[in-house]
C-alpha cells in the first residue's frame, strides 16, 4: 500500500496527541481506571456506614449504667486498647448484630472523645 507522503506526519501527530491526552488525563484530569473507580465507591461506602452508627454506639455508651466507670478506665488506656475495650463493653456491637465492627469502636472512640 502507497500511502502519501504527507500522511505520515500526520498519523504520527495523532498517535502523540493521543498518548499525550491519556498522559494528561490520568495525571492531571481525574481519570481513573474501573477498579480504581470500584475500589474509591467501596472505600466511600463503608465511611459512610460507619457515619451512620457511630451514634448509635454513643446512644449506646450514653444509656449504659455504668459508662462512667467504662469510661474512665477507656482514658487510662492507650490509643490502641481503646477499640478493643469500647467492643468488649458492649458500645460498638448494633442492635440484631452479634459481632463488633472495629472501625466503628474507632470512630465512636473519637466521638466519645470529643463528648465527654
């Protein structure tokens, strides 16, 4: 096949403008893959789950009898016993489920923090 001569140029501008255009996208445009997009719905998904119990682990500590007491041993304990503790007391396990989250015990660690 005999293709003219000034054809070349500007195939080859085409092919450069089109990676230059999927460099820039990816880059700088906000583009991202299909997994990357599954993996940032899945990452906002759960946050917002966990947005939407944190308060009922505080209603929960709230209305717990002895929450003073739990309480006060959570301030005496470290950053990383904390979760652990706020599950074992009972807080972060929602009502109808039998297994505590620990992403929730952490955030409703950090509002109980700011609370009380």
């Amino acid at each position: 096949m005999n293709t003219p001569e000034w054809l070349k140029p500007a195939l080859y501008g085409a092919v450069g403008g089109a990676v230059a255009i999927a460099i820039a996208g990816f880059s700088w445009g906000g583009w991202v893959t299909g997994g990357t997009a599954q993996r940032m719905a899945a990452d906002t998904a759960k946050a917002e789950v966990v947005a939407a119990l944190v308060p009922i682990c505080v209603e929960q500590a709230r209305l717990d009898p002895n929450a003073t007491v739990k309480l006060a041993q959570l301030q005496g304990a470290t950053a990383n016993q904390r979760p652990g503790m706020l599950i074992e007391a009972g807080w972060a396990t929602m009502p109808g489920a039998t297994e505590s989250d620990r992403t929730v015990a952490t955030a409703c660690m950090r509002e109980l923090g700011a609370r009380f």
